[in-house]
C-alpha cells in the first residue's frame, strides 16, 4: 500500500513539474516574439509645456527646434537615436542626458516642461491622438529648490 502511495506522490510532481514548464516555455516563447521587430523604426514623440506633440521617426534624420511658453529646445535626430543639442534653460542638464534609441527612454527639460520619449512605430500604447497613453507627469515648481519637485509615476 505504501508504494501506490510514493508512486502517486511521484507521478503528482512529475505532471506538475511538466505543466510548470509548458508554462515557462510558453511565456517565453510569447514574450519573445512580442519584442520582435515590427519592420518600422521607433518613433521620438516630443511633448511641450503647451501640449504640442511632435513625432519623429528614428530612421530619418532630422532637427525640431521647439519654442513653448516657458523656453526653447533643439532635438536632433540622428544615427537612430535622438538627443537635446540646444536649450535655454538656466541649467543646460537635459543637453548632459544620453542621446535615447530604444522604447521607454526618455529626455527630460525641465524648466521647459518638455520630454521626448521613444515609443514603437505602430503600437497599442499610443493614445488615437498618436501621444503616449501612459505618460509619466514631472512638475517644477521652483527651479531653485529640488524639493519642489513634483512627480507622479506610472
């Protein structure tokens, strides 16, 4: 009787350890071909303190000057990446940022409440409008004071 008994505790772990791994191997496989290239370059959508939004594909080089309410800010486009070449805000930190290639980076001014950030060609979180759906929000209420800062995160 007890050997029916480790049989069935052994063949137990055995169909559990097989459906754990049909599993692993399956989200695997699902989210790799997620992360496939959809044949179109990623695109740098560029936001503005007066809700403008630009969108610039990565594989076309090309510059945006943007003049907003609160300042002004060149981003170039170039070798499949973008970056902030020109600002005039009083601390010039977003021309220190790294130039951003892939989905999620961003480029962040500041002063001038403008971002860029690298979003797929064609994909499910774009809002209609063709911006972000799910936009982080950074605030600044005096520049002279890092604990003015106001964030809100995804």
């Amino acid at each position: 009787m007890r050997a029916v008994h480790v049989v069935r505790t052994y063949w137990a772990t055995f169909v559990v350890g097989i459906a754990v791994t049909a599993l692993l191997v399956g989200s695997l496989v699902a989210g790799g071909q997620a992360r496939l290239p959809t044949g179109s370059a990623p695109v740098a959508v560029v936001h503005d303190a007066d809700g403008h939004v630009w969108r610039l594909p990565l594989d076309t080089p090309t510059t945006l000057e943007v003049t907003s309410s609160l300042g002004s800010n060149t981003i170039m486009v170039a070798d499949g990446a973008a970056r902030m070449t020109d600002a005039d805000c009083p601390h010039g930190s977003c021309l220190r940022q790294t130039p951003i290639s892939e989905t999620g980076q961003q480029l962040i001014c500041l002063p001038h409440q403008l971002w860029v950030e690298v979003v797929p060609a064609r994909g499910e979180d774009t809002a209609q409008d063709g911006t972000q759906a799910d936009v982080d929000a950074v605030g600044w209420k005096d520049e002279r004071q890092a604990s003015d800062v106001d964030v809100t995160a995804r």
